[in-house]
C-alpha cells in the first residue's frame, strides 16, 4: 500500500492537466479499492481478517482524502493564475 502517487508526463498537454488527470486516475483507483476493502469487510468473520480489513479501509481512506486535497490545491492555483 505505500505506493507514491507518480505523474507521468503526455505529450503536448500542459504539466497542470496532466497532475489533474493522474489526481483523477488515482482518486478513481483509491475509491475501486476502497470498495473492494467493505466488500473484504463484509465477507469476513474471523477477527484478524477484520482486523485487516478495518486497517485497509482506513489507510485507503487517508490516501483519497490527500488526493481530494491535492486536487482542491491544484484547482485553487489555476484559480489564481486565470
């Protein structure tokens, strides 16, 4: 789960869109895994797979809540600049 959030550069789209659609990317990403993390929850009953679980959903949750932030800093200095 520690994997850094990687920006890969297009060619010919300005470096401001391109970190909006990886933000975009890998806030899609967090929230399929996230999804999948409850569906895991539900599934089972033995208390070190929850326990698991409820770790995962949380770490997943604290990843989408920095890519939210970061999508909102990265609106807020487009705002600035336009």
């Amino acid at each position: 789960m520690a994997e850094a959030v990687k920006f890969r550069r297009r060619r010919g789209s300005a470096p401001e869109e391109e970190e909006r659609q990886q933000l975009r990317e890998e806030m899609e990403h967090t929230r399929l895994m996230l999804s999948q993390a409850y569906a895991d929850f539900n599934v089972h009953s033995d208390p070190d797979l929850v326990d698991s679980c409820v770790f995962t959903i949380n770490a997943l949750r604290s990843r989408y809540s920095y890519l939210v932030r970061q999508f909102k800093l990265l609106e807020a200095r487009k705002g600035d600049a336009g």
